[in-house]
C-alpha cells in the first residue's frame, strides 16, 4: 500500500533540490511533506518553463527563421541562377536587361551579369560542351536568345513550308497596323489596337512577315516593319502598293450610326 511517505521519497527522488521534511504520521509533518510536495511541484513547474523558453530561443535561432513565423527562400546557388535566367530568357519575346534579369531571379545585378557570362560560354560550347543551335546576344540593352545566323534557312524552310497554316483575324489585324505605320513599336499596336499583341508579333516573326527594324536607344522598344516576304505574299513591289484606306472608311456624311 502506497503511504503518503511513498509520494514524499518519491517528489524528493524527483526533485532532490527541493526543501525536504521526511514524514512522521502526524498533522504537522504530513503537512510540512505536502507543503514540501508543493514546493517541488513549483520547481518542476519553473523547469519545465525555464526548458521551453530555451527551445524556443534555440528555434529562433535556427538558419532561415526570422522570428515571426515565416521561413526565407534560400538563395539560388549559382547553377540553379543560370538555369533561372536561361528559363526566363526563353520565353522572353524582348532583350531584357540586367536589372529586370536580376528582379525576375531575385539575385543582386553584379551575379546576374556574371551568370550571363557563363551561359553565353555555355550555349557557344566553350566548356566542351555542345554548341547550341540559339545563341544569348546583346542586343541594345538588354539580352535575348537568337537562333544562330547558321541556321536561318533551316528554320525559315520549318516555318514557311512545314509549318503552313491560315493567319487569325488578329494576326491580320496586327499586320495591317505594321504595315501602314511601320516602322512600329509592339506598344504602338497594341494601342492602335486596344488589346495586347505580344504572342501576335511572335507569331508573325515567326511567318517572317515582319521583322526588328531597330531598337529605340532611350526606351528600349523594339520596332518592327513588314519584310520582302510579305510583299511577295501579296503580289506587290514596294509597300508604297498597298491600297490607300482612306476610300475604305466612310467620311461621315451620312453619320456613323451604322458603324461598330
């Protein structure tokens, strides 16, 4: 049977530091024993406190933690920043600079323009590796990939013979645009045009029916006009050919009521 002498031995067992007065069996010893079974309890209480409070200052110190909950990013190492940026200057349709670069991959300019460095090594195959058919060039100021000069002819006979297929009505729309006001920024069009043009343009770079005039020095806007592909697409010598638009639209007499 467990006595209450048992429990005493056992908070002294457990709590060796705390005041300890054995039990003799009567009231005043059994309630020094629980009065010192109390005292142990405080002891174990303040312990268990005192061992929280030290995890939780080991936890806040832990790599990555900022105190308030949430993690940061590890930053990119410099293999995964060269894949980063190679993934984004694929699918950019515009050089882009060294700035946005850095924005997109979230790393500083300076180790931005090294892996730059490291990518046009690799595409060119200068580490033994293989050279690719696309090369990152400096264009302006900004960076995009190209196919290599090589190879135009395999891709313009992929795109203009393999690769038929009918221009959408916003293809046309934007070719019209270009056409009679080129040289022309992608910004212009899609203003003239109240939508946005971009997968538009790649598509008729792609056709080769326009093509990158030049590269405005203060904005960094691409203007592009149409190319002697177009004109033999349409049967015309020069571009001065094409049909004047103003006998097209009407002039107002009769009001515009009926136009949408």
């Amino acid at each position: 049977m467990t006595t209450d002498t048992d429990r005493t031995a056992e908070a002294v067992a457990l709590f060796p530091d705390a005041p300890y007065a054995p039990a003799t069996g009567n009231a005043t010893d059994a309630s020094s024993a629980e009065d010192a079974g109390t005292e142990a309890g405080a002891v174990a209480a303040t312990g268990a406190e005192v061992a929280t409070d030290a995890e939780a200052v080991a936890d806040s110190d832990a790599p990555g933690d900022t105190g308030t909950g949430t993690e940061t990013a590890a930053p990119l190492v410099p293999a995964d920043m060269d894949r980063a940026l190679e993934a984004v200057l694929m699918v950019a349709d515009e050089p882009q600079s060294l700035v946005n670069l850095a924005t997109a991959v979230g790393r500083p300019v300076a180790a931005v323009r090294q892996a730059i460095a490291r990518l046009v090594a690799d595409f060119d195959g200068e580490s033994g590796g293989v050279r690719r058919g696309f090369e990152l060039r400096e264009v302006g100021s900004g960076w995009r990939i190209y196919v290599r000069g090589e190879y135009d002819d395999v891709v313009r006979d992929y795109v203009l013979n393999q690769n038929p297929s009918r221009l959408s009505q916003a293809a046309l729309e934007t070719l019209a645009v270009i056409a009679y006001k080129q040289p022309i920024s992608r910004g212009q069009v899609a203003a003239i045009r109240a939508v946005n043009v971009d997968s538009v343009v790649r598509t008729l770079l792609g056709r080769g029916l326009i093509s990158e005039v030049y590269t405005d020095s203060e904005t960094g806007a691409i203007h592009y006009g149409t190319t002697d592909l177009l004109l033999t697409q349409l049967g015309i010598n020069s571009i001065e050919e094409l049909p004047h638009i103003s006998p097209l639209l009407a002039d107002g007499a009769e009001g515009f009521d009926d136009i949408r």
